[in-house]
C-alpha cells in the first residue's frame, strides 16, 4: 500500500486526467480538473467564513456532484467533512451536529426547515451554505447560496493544505447497534481502502461507476474512491431506484455498480431486468448485509460470474469474497463458500474471541475481531466507546462469526441479536433463514422480545411476496412457524410473527432491527 491522502489524488487526477469526467450526475458532469478548480474554491471560500484546519464542515444532501465537492475541499484543506444522514429526525440532528460541532453545514435547501428548527441550538455553526437549485426548493434567507459563494471565490485558493496524518472524515454509524458514533476516518488509511477497492474491483481510468446508495455512507463513499484512485467517472444517482440502475447501466454503459443485498433483488425482480443488456458490467460490489442464497444465483444468471462480496463495518474492512470464489455449480464445498463473506483481506488480520477474550480454535463461533492498515481512529468524542471497540489494535465487530477449515469467514449472527430464550442462545439469522425457504417469503427479521418467563421470546417479522405463484396462497402466522419447525429444534421456531408490507431499512440496506424491536414492543 502506498502513503497517499486524498487532497494529494484529487491534484494528480487534475493532472492526469483533467479532461476526463470524474463525476456525471444526470446531464451534469464535471472533469477531474474542474472538480479540483471547484473544490479549492469553495475550499477558500469556507476560509473566509472562518474555517481553519480540523474544523468540521457538515454535509446534509442526497447524492450530488455538489457533495463531493465539499468532500474534496475537505480532502484538500485539512477540514473534516461530518457527512450526515439525510433521513435524520430534527432531534437526531441536533444530537449529531451537537457532538461534531461544524464549524459551516451545508445543505439542501429541502432540509432547511428541518434545521430552522435547531438552528438556535447549534452555536458552533458560523457559515449555513444552501444548495438551492432543486425545483420547489429555495434558499431560506438565514443561509448563502451554494453558486453565490463558488462565484466569488472562482479561482481563488486556500491557505492551507492537507497532510498525509490528517483527519478526513466524521462518518456515524449506522445506529444499527444503539446510539450512531462518530468514526475518526484518516486521509492515509482511506486512500489504502481506495486502493483496495479499485484492486479488488479491476478499476481503470476508462470505467465508469455507479453510486446508488447515500454517500454519507461509508460503503458508497468507499467504491467511489476506488473510482477516484484511478481516475475513472463516478456517476451518481440521487437516490436507488432498481428501473434507473437498469437504464442507467444500459444508457450509461456503467461497469462497475454497488448495491446492497436488498437493492440486487430489486434489480433482479424488475420486470425489465429479463431483457436488459448488462453486459458492461464488470464487477458488482455487493456489502452492508447477507445475500439469501436465491437473490445469489439469481443474481448470478443475471450479471454473469462478475458478483464481489465486501465485508466490514464504518470502523474498518475485514474480508472479501472475490468473483472467482462464487461458484454456484461448483462442488458442494465451494457452493458452501456463497453463504460466506469470504477471506481476510490483504493486510487484515482476523481473530474470534469467546465473552472471556479467549481465542475460539477449530469450528466454533466468538466475535469478529481485527485488525489492519485502513482501520478507523476512534470514535469522536467518545473514548469509553474507542476503549470497548478498540483493544490493544484490534477491533471487536459485534458480529458473530465462524471459520471453515480453509479460512472462509461465516457471520452467525450480530452479538446483541443473539437471543437468550429459557437459557439457550438462539442465533436469529439461523430462524431467518428458515424463514425465507418459504417461497411466500420475500424478506425477513428475527429478533427478542421480552418475555417474563422465558427472559426473551423469538419473534419475527415477514414481508410475503406480492407477485408470482408464491403470493398465491398466503400462509398465516401457524404455516410459518409450522414450516420453521422442519428446519430448526422446537425452542428455535418463533412464537409470533408480524407481517409488514415491507421491512424498514437502515441507508446503507441493513433491516433497521432497532425500528422493529420497538415495533415489537408496542404491540406486545
């Protein structure tokens, strides 16, 4: 791996392949040289309203060319860029913007009642910059426009410049396990992944790569910039939608994509994915959750042999499953490996410790834990959380997992999802995947309720399938858990189940188990 940072990469893209798109949005697009010239711009810009070096600059937005120039006037400068998830409540938001403290946010202009609503509780905040070009929408007269400032500070350049050792990014977890923190993101370490990233996905400058999921994300942000490493055209889409990723590749002649699990069977239950031309593609990312194993081979029949696992987390990547390693008509022990996330990366090491901090040996099941050159700096202003997640350089993941004698890693289960019911530990994507053998099962989620017998009962919740011969004949709660009962030990079936018309998501694809827990609770 090489010791580069970002600000350096956008310089050697303008250089290299100034021409070029590096960012095509729509009918927009921008060159690498013009995004450099646009980012120090606003870099300067920011300067002027007081932002100095390891200040934060918070970006609330959907996809857009414009995000990612605040990215890289970030990357080029010093400052750390707070991306912020767009679907936050005003409650969440002042809790997120409160704990990073930017000193500038910029905004969609769609967002900006939501910040009215907060404003007086954000004194760190000197510069409110709105994107304001979105039909509807207009900038509130408490904020500058986006265009108004890059025009005035057209041409102009900042004082200060990035390092290798700098702070680049604030990027919150998911949530997934409780309150979102902070991760410290280094300009040195995500250029490692950027690299990682265009390997892994044979990344060239003449590629062209479709973002679909949020770039506040850190899966999206880091396939982008294994686009940026080599200098290819990122093209980004306001938000996924399976009919535009099929005619954006088709149109687009889009090579390398990145969806999550959910977002793959969206495509490949669309009614024009059968006849649509997929055959630019060369490598699809897929991350954030597990694939149940028919959406694999769908998926698989679809694109073709081209389909990469990544697994990790905001704090770090662990292990890949390459394209040459999913064989589905291979031999039963390579068909095993499809339920896999693969082998540790290069330079990653992976350890599974017991509850006592004890290496588990041979087949059996403890934490994920790991280590490596492109790993998260701590969580911001939370050492507790740093101390919990962090010991002595490696990384404890809260997933379950399991090794196979040649490697492979197997993730069992989220370590808060394991449900302790009467006594024993009931693994629930072992009762999701029960569940979804039923062809009435479109998608699933398994989690504990309390119980005051049993310590937690097992529940679960099930979309069905609206279409197709599965939909035919809906089966109740009794079929459900009675077809459970052929694939799991009695005390492993659920003891209810709620049916939803679809399951909330998390942005980055993972079923949000905290929203159903609480759905749960309510009506129980």
């Amino acid at each position: 791996m090489t010791d580069s940072w970002f600000g350096e990469l956008i310089h050697r893209n303008a250089r290299h392949h100034g021409d070029s798109p590096a960012w095509v949005e729509g009918g927009k697009s921008l060159t690498h040289r013009a995004y450099r010239d646009r980012s120090l711009a606003l870099a300067a810009a920011l300067r002027m309203r007081g932002v100095e070096r390891l200040d934060r600059v918070a970006v609330l937005s959907m996809n857009r060319i414009e995000f990612m120039e605040v990215c890289g006037a970030c990357e080029l400068t010093g400052f750390i860029a707070a991306t912020v998830n767009f679907r936050l409540s005003a409650h969440e938001l002042r809790v997120q913007l409160r704990d990073c403290a930017p000193t500038a946010l910029v905004f969609e202009a769609a967002y900006a009642p939501l910040i009215d609503e907060i404003r007086a509780d954000l004194p760190s905040i000197r510069a409110w910059i709105c994107f304001d070009d979105e039909p509807g929408f207009a900038c509130p007269a408490w904020a500058e426009s986006y265009e108004a400032v890059m025009a005035a500070a057209a041409g102009q350049v900042p004082d200060v410049t990035s390092t290798l050792d700098d702070i680049a990014y604030l990027v919150y977890t998911s949530g997934s396990t409780g309150r979102p923190k902070g991760c410290i993101l280094g300009s040195r370490e995500l250029c490692r992944k950027a690299e990682q990233h265009a390997s892994d996905g044979k990344i060239l400058s003449n590629d062209r790569v479709l973002i679909v999921m949020p770039l506040f994300h850190v899966g999206a942000r880091g396939v982008a910039s294994g686009g940026q490493w080599r200098g290819a055209a990122v093209h980004i889409q306001r938000s996924f939608d399976a009919g535009a990723f099929i005619h954006a590749v088709e149109e687009e002649r889009i090579t390398i994509a990145h969806l999550a699990p959910t977002m793959v069977q969206a495509v490949v239950e669309h009614p024009l994915a059968a006849t649509a031309d997929f055959s630019s593609l060369k490598t699809v990312f897929y991350s954030a959750a597990a694939m149940p194993s028919d959406v694999l081979r769908r998926a698989f029949a679809l694109f073709g042999p081209i389909l990469l696992q990544a697994y990790g987390q905001t704090e770090g990547i662990v292990s890949m499953l390459p394209a040459h390693q999913h064989q589905p008509d291979g031999t039963e022990r390579e068909r095993a490996r499809l339920a896999s996330v693969g082998q540790a990366y290069p330079g990653v090491e992976i350890r599974l410790f017991d509850d006592d901090g004890r290496d588990v040996t041979d087949s059996g099941a403890g934490e994920i834990t790991y280590r490596g050159g492109a790993m998260f700096r701590g969580y911001w202003n939370d050492s507790v959380a740093t101390f919990a997640a962090w010991r002595d350089g490696w990384i404890r993941s809260g997933d379950i997992g399991r090794f196979d004698a040649d490697g492979f890693l197997y993730i069992v289960d989220r370590k808060k999802d394991m449900i302790i019911t009467g006594g024993e530990n009931v693994a629930s994507r072992e009762v999701e995947e029960a569940l979804l053998r039923h062809d009435a099962v479109a998608e699933c989620a398994v989690v504990g309720l309390p119980h005051a017998k049993w310590g937690e009962t097992i529940h679960a919740f099930v979309a069905l399938a609206t279409s197709g011969a599965a939909s035919a004949a809906a089966p109740d709660e009794a079929d459900l858990i009675t077809h459970c009962r052929k694939f799991l030990a009695s005390y492993k079936k659920p003891t209810g189940i709620t049916f939803l018309a679809t399951l909330p998501k998390l942005p980055n694809g993972k079923i949000d188990k905290i929203a159903l827990r609480a759905l749960g609770k309510g009506s129980g």
